[in-house]
C-alpha cells in the first residue's frame, strides 16, 4: 500500500455560520470570567508570600483611619486565660489618647530604634483591670515601612533583644480623672513589644500599679511571667496584664486585616 501526493492546491477558508460565531464568542466570555476568577482568588487567597499578603499588610496599614475607636479600642477586652495560672482577666477602657505622630510619645532610644520604619500614626489607649489595682496602656504604631523594612526591624529586636532591654520601655498614657493619672514613666512595671512582620504594625503594652507607686525593678513580660519569678511585677501578675492584652490586639488587628497567615512577629 502506498500513499498518495498531499493535495496542495489552495483551499478558501471556510464561511462561519451565524451560530458558529456567536458560540465562539460566548466561549471567550466565559474563558475570560474564569481566568479573572482565578486571578482574583489568588489575590484573596495566596500562600504567604503570594499577593494575598500584601493586599493585608496594605489593608492593616489603613486600618487607623478606617476602623471606629470603639472596634480598635474596645470599651472592654476578654482575657480568657490570660492571668497567673490561667485566670480568666477582663480589662475596662478608662480613656483612649488623641491620635497623634511619635514626637514626644517614646523615651529618646526607643525613638530611635524605631526610627527606621518611621511613624505615620499612633493610637494608645489605657485599661485598668477589674479590681482597678492594675493599669496598661496599650499603643498601636502604624509604621511608614513595607514589609521588608518591618522584617529588618523585626530581626534586629530580635537579634539584640531590644523588647527586654528596660532602657527601651514604652510610655505609658496617663489621662486626668481617671485610674491611670498618676501612671508616669516611674509607675512603669512590665512591658511587651511585637514588631509585625505581616502589617506595618508595631503593638505594645506597659503595665503598672493603680495607686502611683514607682518601680525600682521592672520587668519584660516573658520574665515577669516565668514560673517562680518573684520580683514585685511577677507576684502582682503585672507581666500577665501587658503580655495579655498586647497579645489580644496583635491578634484583632491581625483579623481585621485578612492576614492570610499568622507568623511570628
């Protein structure tokens, strides 16, 4: 058996019908909603390093202006488990700070270890326990930084261990007419700093006693909380109030952005 020569002479190109082309056209539509669907699922969805998370990081960056005060700084906050032996804690609000930069808001050092990312806003708030013998001012710094400048900042607290070093101490918020009047930079007790790598956030809490006392020895949170510490801060579970509720507004603030992943700051 053999094959024949190919045809080779010219063939006109073949007429559609009507129903042909509008078939066609219907097939790009639906081919075109389903790549854009795709698109836009990746987008909302990505691993984390995928777009998803930098649709977060920007939408954390925003929240400040966007989100009421009354759902940033809840009239009262839940801490289940959140107390020395896993006590439950529940926090009250007793006056939110007008938002402002950082000029003025920081001791001069922890000024400049953040000056790297810069300040586009800061939000404290003050909330007292539920025997008002604790006070804590909780701040929520928007930085001016991207993702990479709050993963070099991130590192370097880590690397050198800047959140436990006394002399980088948050200020606290201390309102007139309220529990917190007389809590100054010497009513400082116990503190926690959460550099964020997934929003350009910088979340802190600084504990102190109700009642004005100063403090000779504060303490860092994660020391405070150790089992067996017994420094005046550790024994009034002062460590517990800032670590606990710096936890609960990392975590809130984390929620409302849509952070696909929730990494270690």
């Amino acid at each position: 058996m053999s094959f024949g020569e190919p045809d080779r002479r010219p063939r006109p190109f073949a007429r559609r019908t009507r129903g042909q082309v509008v078939a066609a056209a219907v097939c790009l539509v639906l081919g075109t909603g389903l790549i854009g669907g795709a698109v836009t699922g990746a987008w909302l969805a990505d691993g984390p390093e995928g777009p998803g998370t930098r649709h977060a990081f920007a939408v954390a960056g925003d929240l400040w202006h966007e989100v009421p005060v009354d759902q940033l700084f809840p009239p009262t906050v839940q801490g289940r488990g959140a107390g020395p032996g896993e006590a439950d804690r529940v926090w009250t609000r007793i006056a939110v700070a007008p938002d402002s930069g950082c000029k003025g808001a920081f001791d001069a050092l922890l000024t400049r270890a953040l000056a790297p990312v810069g300040c586009e806003r800061l939000l404290r708030a003050t909330y007292t326990d539920a025997t008002q013998s604790h006070v804590t001012t909780v701040g929520l710094l928007f930085t001016e930084a991207d993702a990479a400048g709050m993963g070099a900042l991130a590192r370097r607290f880590e690397r050198e261990r800047l959140d436990r070093r006394g002399d980088l101490m948050p200020l606290p918020y201390a309102a007139k007419d309220t529990a917190a009047e007389g809590f100054g930079p010497d009513q400082r007790a116990s503190w926690a700093i959460s550099v964020l790598t997934d929003a350009p956030v910088v979340v802190y809490a600084v504990s102190g006693w109700a009642d004005g006392r100063t403090v000779d020895e504060p303490q860092p949170a994660e020391d405070a909380m150790r089992s067996g510490a017994t420094t005046a801060p550790a024994q009034a579970g002062l460590g517990h109030e800032a670590r606990g509720l710096a936890d609960r507004f990392e975590r809130a603030l984390r929620q409302r952005a849509g952070t696909p992943t929730e990494r270690p700051s």
